[in-house]
C-alpha cells in the first residue's frame, strides 16, 4: 500500500508539472540599444544589430505594467529610468510582441540623461517658448515621419550653429535642420541643446535670446 501510495502521488505531482509547463507563457527576449523612449506616448524603440545592419523594433510600455530591474534583480527601477544609449533585454510574452512589455532588464552601464533627435524644424511659437521638429525613422523597412513637440527655456537653452562650437543669437525657422538635445522634465521633453546645421527655407523668424549654462 505504501508503495502504491507513493506512486499515485508522484503520478500526480508529474501531472500538475506537466499542465503547469503547459499552461505557462513562453518568453521572447531581444537585447540592444535604446534608441528613442518617449514616456507619453508609451513606447520605446529598440536598435539590434541584425546581419544586414541595425534593426529598429517599436514596444509599448507604461509606468504601472512594465517592469523595469537589473540583471541582479534586486534594484526597484520605472520606465522613467530608461534612457536613450542604455544597453537593455525586453522580455515579451511569444507572439505577443505588440503588447505592452512585462519586463524590461538595464544592463549596468552609464547613459546620459540626454535623449536628442535630428529632423527639419516645422513649428516655432516663441511666446509660448515651443517649437516641433519632424524626424524621419526607419522601422524595420518602412521609413516614417514622426513629430516630436518640445518646450525650452530661453535663459537656458544654448544653442549653435554646425561647425562652430560657441553659442550663438537662437534664429529659428521653419525648415532649419536642426539637433535637439532634450531630457524629460514633468512629461516634458525640455529642450537643452540645439545645433543648427543649415539655413532657414522660409523668411519666417523667430528670435530669441541665449546664455549659457554649467551642466
């Protein structure tokens, strides 16, 4: 009996395994380089170096449902701690890549708190101390436009016109190329650094005044 006893247990202790293996989801991995998270719009793009050249994949993130932990796992992070550089494993359910993410691993190494993007300046309203700029991304295959709103401080932003190094009179207009060195600030992208890099192709201006600032 004793004998019989231990066999039907283990029979069903090998049962619960098997339809706990069964039933538990598999995890799909992809490591890379962040290369763009914006916190608004819940989602961050991932550069992998695939054989025939980077690949950008698009997530879906939140600050309640994606969990954010070193490889460690013992370090408490939120998606506010994802930066644009930082080397990082999203970890998705299978097949079910285009859902929010339930966990995300930060590799321990520095990234700058500085995100930036480089596209054509489309819209400036300097009373209002805004501007949007359109950049071109490629996913996957496919290019797109994306619009990317900003605020800047005019007693804070430094800005220069390529290939000079030294702050400059801030002259925005519609058609500029432009780099945007910005951070996160209260669910603002807050505008830091702007580099010109060629002339405005429209007459209209919008002028306003710099300084410079000690990081």
């Amino acid at each position: 009996m004793k004998i019989n006893s231990l066999t039907v247990l283990f029979a069903v202790m090998a049962a619960g395994l098997t339809a706990y293996a069964q039933q538990a989801p598999v995890m799909h991995h992809v490591s890379g380089e962040i290369g763009w998270v914006d916190l608004q719009l819940g989602q961050l793009e991932l550069n992998v170096e695939a054989p025939t050249g980077t690949k950008t994949t698009a997530y879906k993130i939140t600050q309640n449902e994606t969990r954010v932990t070193d490889p460690a796992d013992d370090k408490f992070l939120g998606v506010r701690d994802l930066r644009a550089g930082q080397y990082v494993t999203v970890e998705t359910v299978a097949g079910q890549q285009d859902k929010i993410v339930p966990k995300i691993i930060v590799e321990p190494m520095p990234a700058s708190e500085f995100q930036q993007v480089f596209g054509v300046l489309k819209e400036v309203d300097a009373a209002a101390g805004t501007f949007v700029v359109e950049e071109k991304v490629r996913i996957g295959q496919v290019e797109k436009s994306r619009m990317s709103s900003f605020v800047y401080d005019q007693e804070e932003v430094v800005v220069m016109r390529s290939p000079g190094k030294q702050p400059v009179e801030l002259v925005l207009k519609p058609g500029d190329v432009v780099k945007v060195e910005f951070v996160e600030r209260d669910w603002k992208q807050l505008a830091r650094h702007i580099t010109l890099y060629s002339p405005a192709a429209t007459s209209t201006t919008i002028t306003t005044t710099t300084t410079t600032t000690t990081q």
